[in-house]
C-alpha cells in the first residue's frame, strides 16, 4: 500500500475503498488516541500501515475539528515509543471546518520490537492485539543481531586445539574452488577462522565450536543429532536402528545423509524410450540434503535442549530442528518466493562458502521443484511447538515386505522362527541396561513368561547378554545389558566392531 501524501479527498477515498486490514485503521477521532497509538506500535512491529482519524469505522469519512493543540497530542503520545520512531502526521481538509488526520509509519525493521507505554502489540488481521511474551523476546534478540547473536558470543575456554583442524581446512579447499575465499588465504587455521568471521580480537566464537567442534559434552549438550528407524508410521512402533551422537554441524550432515541413504530402499525403474535401469530412492537425495542444511543452519543454538533429528517411518521421512521460523517468515511462505533471513549467519555464511548453499533463499524451492521432477509429494513444512518440522511422504518398504532391523541384519537371525525372540531381545538391549520387565514390553508380551525366561537364560549362556548385578542374580534391581560379544555383532556404539 502507498503510505506517500495524501493530496486529495479522491485519493482518501480511494484508499478507504481498502477496508481496514494490517496496515489501514480507522479512528472517529482522537479521542480514541491510546488505541490508535497501540495500533501505530503494532504497524511497526510488522510491515508499517497507516492510522487515519476522523473515518467511521465503515470507512465513511466524518472529519473531526482539528487545533493545533489535536496534532500536539498526537506527536507527544507518538514520544512514548520506544525505540524512538519516525511518525508522519499529515492533516487533510475534508470539509470547511473539519479534517481528517493520517499518522503513517513505516515498518520497524531491525529495530522491533517497538512498545508503546510498556507494551508491545502485533497486528492480527484488522485486529491489534498484545504481543506473546515469546514474541517480544525473540525479537528482542533479534534486535541485538550485530552484537548478541548466540553465535557470535565468546565460547568460554575454546582454543585452536579444540577444533578439527582438516575440517577447517577442508572449508577453506572448497570456498577457494568456489571463489568464495581469496586463494591467498593460507593454512594457519586461526587467519581461516579470522577470515570467516569466527574468531573476533583472537577470541573464538560460540559459531566456531558448533561448525568445528570436537567435544561438546558437559557445556553444549545442544549438538546432537538424533536418527532413529521406525518399523510402522508412530514413534511408539518398534525402534529398528537408533543412534543418538554429539557432532559439529559439518559431521550432522555428512552423518545424516548416510543414515538416509542406509535407512531408504533403493528402488529402480526404465525410463520412457530408454533401455537402461535408474536406481532412486523414495525422496531425492538432493532434496533431503537441502533440508537436513536448513535444519543444521537455522536452528536455534541457543537452547540448551535442543537437537536436529531425522526419524524414518514406514510412510515418510521427518526432518525437524529446534527453533522457528525468522520473524516475518511463514510456513505458506517456503514454497513460493521469500528472502533468505539466516538464524545464524556466521555459520550459514560457512557453508556458503563452501557452496553447500546459496543465500538467495531459494533453497526450498529447488527441494520442491527436485520432488515434482521425480514424481515424489512434495514436502510438508510445519512450525510446531518450537520446532520446524519438513515431512517427506514416501513409502519407505515395499508391500508386503518387512523393514529389517538393524540387530536383525547383523546377528542374521530367521524372523518367524523362535530365534525371532532372540532377536527381538538384543534390539532392546541394544538401546541400553533394561530389566526383563521392560525388555518384556519391548518385546510386545503384557508380562514375562516362560518362553522369555528360557530365552534370556540361553542369550546369557551364549555370552550374547551378561548381568548388570553378576554377584546378585536374582536382585529386584537387576537388568540385563549386551555382553562384549553382543555389542560386536549388533553393531553397539562402543564396540570393538
């Protein structure tokens, strides 16, 4: 909408045919001057809009008799914004003794949230309302973007030795064949760092362990990727591979993108008018790629219990990461055009360089355009309980087929045979020290039975499984664990495999 002078009743009228909406308000006069200022602070916390006394709420103008003491009252209730705006007051003569009055503002930008007396208020439709608590205070840290990003803070006690140095290297070897970094940069890992921004005065930032780390764990428990296999279509189904691993955000992709070219059934088919088979998968690789990215990129780092995580289904593939959309920026907005807004520049500015991405923002629309051309759905995105959520629908089996798990195609045991129980077995203990009880749960037994009995003791025999309490057998605490052999053929974290 054009907030420019307003030259004549034409144009007014014009611009009341609008109807009241997010950036037009009308007022019968200034004595409803509070709720015009609560509705001036809500246009600048979004994209700006115009207030006009004097104007029935139908749209009818009705004028008002205007002093000069009436536009004083204005420009002093506009003093009580805070941060200081810039307000355009302009006064239009709608009849010989009377006016009608437009305040304009523009939208605040890097400066939100704006409050007025206090308060801060959004724009909702034709409606000004309070702005959420949650709101206010992302856009207060979006406001310190320059100097208190999460990112760019000081990581306290992190040195050069901390991080991986062939990472660092390797970012450099890919942004100089990129032509995104000088080829004069040299191999000193701290001018690499200092060229991408992630060491300030000498000190390393927060983005510099998140990119480059290699321990994370007891201070930044936030990285950490997690990746899980699920026989049938909710997460209550039975676990087929789980892993749980803390890794900088280059070694998230990396690990994530082989856990789904590992997990994903490779299928094929013949091409119309060609004799040779194509090899796909269910979702394009390239596609996952882009936003197990985003994912790592623009989550938010900040939150201590946070995480990226990919979960596999028999019907889809969920990719989610913890945080929200960029202010200004909407789920509908992600499959048409939108500006790129990074959460975390610094880090994202990393992968730039190394031309994993690109920072026009149309990072989700090739995804959508990668699906279409593959004839795969295209992608569900969700903004939910602080997570941002991208749903690929694709079967993930084929019909008729049972997904095989992880314990299952190591240990190379029949399933419908009563070796099936085994099985079943070493993949819950595979998660960890559970009690016959739980593993009776996990096995889909209401209670432990005779069959149960007799095959734990025989695992125990075999030296698959061991006691966590081996001087007290029969102990109420007792629970059972993978023994050494165990965690060798399944495959556990920690083996010697």
């Amino acid at each position: 909408m054009n907030r420019g002078m307003i030259k004549s009743t034409q144009e007014l009228s014009a611009l009341l045919a609008q109807g009241e909406g997010e950036a037009l308000e009308f007022k019968r006069s200034t004595g409803e001057l509070k709720e015009a200022m609560q509705t001036l602070c809500a246009f600048q916390n979004g994209s700006g809009g115009t207030l006009l006394f004097g104007i029935r709420p139908d749209g009818r103008i009705e004028g008002q008799e205007v002093a000069d003491h009436t536009l004083r009252d204005i420009a002093q209730a506009c003093d009580r914004f805070e941060p200081p705006a810039h307000v355009s007051i302009q006064r239009i003569k709608v009849s010989p003794d009377r006016d009608a009055i437009a305040v304009a503002v523009k939208g605040g930008g890097d400066m939100r949230p704006f409050v007025y007396e206090g308060r801060a208020y959004e724009r909702v439709g034709s409606t000004t309302r309070r702005m959420p608590q949650a709101k206010y205070e992302r856009l207060l840290v979006e406001r310190g973007h320059a100097k208190h990003r999460w990112e760019n803070l000081p990581a306290d006690g992190l040195t050069l030795k901390d991080l991986d140095r062939k990472e660092i290297l390797r970012t450099r070897e890919l942004a100089i064949q990129q032509n995104r970094i000088s080829p004069d940069t040299g191999t000193d890992i701290g001018e690499i760092l200092d060229r991408l921004g992630l060491r300030i005065d000498g000190v390393l930032t927060q983005a510099a362990l998140m990119l480059y780390g290699k321990r994370f764990l007891p201070n930044y428990p936030q990285c950490l990727l997690k990746m899980g296999r699920f026989r049938g279509t909710e997460v209550t189904g039975e676990i087929v591979d789980n892993r749980q691993e803390y890794m900088n955000a280059f070694t998230m992709v990396r690990e994530g993108m082989a856990f789904l070219e590992r997990t994903m059934p490779l299928g094929a088919r013949f091409p119309v008018g060609k004799i040779f088979r194509e090899d796909r998968f269910p979702v394009p690789l390239g596609a996952l790629r882009e936003i197990l990215l985003n994912a790592v990129m623009h989550r938010d780092y900040s939150n201590y219990s946070g995480y990226v995580a990919i979960a596999v289904f028999d019907d889809r593939i969920e990719i989610r990461s913890c945080g929200s959309l960029p202010t200004g920026v909407t789920v509908e907005q992600l499959s048409g055009r939108h500006d790129s807004k990074p959460t975390n520049p610094l880090i994202a500015g990393a992968f730039h360089r190394t031309g994993a991405v690109e920072v026009w923002g149309r990072g989700t629309n090739r995804v959508i355009a990668m699906c279409k051309q593959s004839a795969v759905a295209t992608p569900v995105f969700e903004d939910r309980h602080g997570f941002l959520i991208v749903t690929f629908k694709a079967q993930m089996v084929a019909p008729g087929r049972r997904v095989e798990s992880r314990v299952e195609s190591k240990v190379g045991l029949e399933v419908g045979s009563s070796h099936d129980l085994s099985t079943r077995i070493l993949t819950a203990l595979w998660l960890g020290p559970t009690s016959k009880a739980r593993i009776a749960q996990a096995v889909g037994k209401q209670k432990v039975d005779g069959q149960l009995h007799a095959v734990v003791r025989k695992l125990l025999a075999q030296g698959l499984i061991e006691y966590t309490l081996p001087d007290k057998p029969n102990s109420r605490l007792q629970k059972y664990r993978l023994a050494e052999h165990g965690r060798k053929i399944t495959g556990q974290p920690g083996s010697a495999s």
